[in-house]
C-alpha cells in the first residue's frame, strides 16, 4: 500500500461576518505541491483558489499550518468547503468537508450573478428574512422588464439559486432587481457575445 502524501490533522472554517476563514495543519508531507480550496456551489465544487505546500519541495516530517480567507460574501445559509490535495505528479487527493452557517445581516440579500459578464449562464442566489412574497426581475438598461427570474414566498432566511439564461439576450448591461418586504436591492449583470 501506498502512504498518503499529506497527513491532515484538522480542517475547519469559522464565519467572519459573511465570509469564512479556514485553517488546516499537516503532521507530515511528502510531494505535496499545495490544496486547492473548494467551495460547493449549485452547479457543483468549485475551485477558490490555491495555497501551495510551505515545506521545502513538498516534503517535511515537521508539521505545517495554513490559511485560506474567502474573499467574497457568502449569501445566508449553509456553505460547504473542501480541500483537494496535489502532489507534484498532479494526483489529488480530497479532503473531508467542513461547513459554516452564514446568518442575513438585512431584511434582503441578492448575490452578483457569476459568471460577469455572461455570454451563457449565469447564476444567482437571493433571500428574504421574513417568508414574504417576492420577486427577482431582470431589467435593460431603458428600465423596461426582459424577463422574471422568481415570483413566489421562498424560506426565510434560506438563500434560493437562481440561473439567469443569457443566450437570448442582446450584448449589453441588465439590471437584476429583488422586491420584498416594501424593499429592493439590484445587481448588475453585463451580457457579451
């Protein structure tokens, strides 16, 4: 049997504010070129950067320590992290997963469509505090409604995925606007061919 590269001794992700920070410790490595720091989306894992090995050409027996700090909000609920080990000969390796619950600061929360701009797809979340009606509504840029993305009574407190279909849609700069609750909070999504 082979050894594992990396002995993980803890993983964990504590909430600051919005974001989250996560710290690991290794017990030893060996050909270890770094971790790829995981953050499970709707659409799947995806990769928020990397952090590579401290040790001197990816092998020590002297324990490591290391940081990762998620540099966006994270929408309200829970989030799911990970991470993916590589060694020098590019064989990963995964980790466990660790979580953190990310309360609303506000009455409303609508996240920047990803990706921006968008040629495609692009996706969003939003909540609401309270289980309201409400409605996310995509805009030009002359304030006229192009389409309605939801229009319903989500979860309170529960952030909601949504996918903004962009093939149809001329090149250009949209507004997406969430009402609820006599509120409303809009982001900008740009559109390219």
């Amino acid at each position: 049997s082979t050894a594992l590269p990396v002995t993980l001794t803890g993983f964990t992700a504590v909430r600051n504010g919005s974001s989250a920070v996560l710290t690991w410790r290794t017990a030893s490595e060996t050909n270890n070129a770094g971790f790829r720091v995981q953050h499970e989306r709707a659409a799947g894992w995806q990769e928020l950067g990397f952090v590579p090995s401290t040790a001197d050409d990816g092998t020590t027996g002297e324990a490591q320590s290391y940081r990762f700090v998620v540099d966006r909000r994270l929408g309200p609920g829970t989030h799911r992290f990970r991470l993916e080990q590589v060694d020098l000969d590019r064989s990963t390796t995964l980790s466990d997963t660790v979580q953190v619950e990310v309360e609303m600061e506000g009455a409303l929360h609508l996240s920047g469509p990803a990706p921006n701009p968008a040629s495609e797809r692009a996706t969003l979340s939003f909540a609401v505090r309270e289980g309201t009606e409400a409605e996310v509504v995509l805009y030009n840029m002359l304030g006229q409604r192009v389409k309605t993305l939801y229009k319903g009574t989500p979860r309170s407190g529960e952030s909601k995925p949504l996918n903004v279909d962009a093939s149809g849609l001329s090149s250009g700069a949209y507004v997406v606007q969430l009402r609820a609750e006599g509120r409303t909070q809009t982001q900008r999504l740009t559109v390219v061919r």
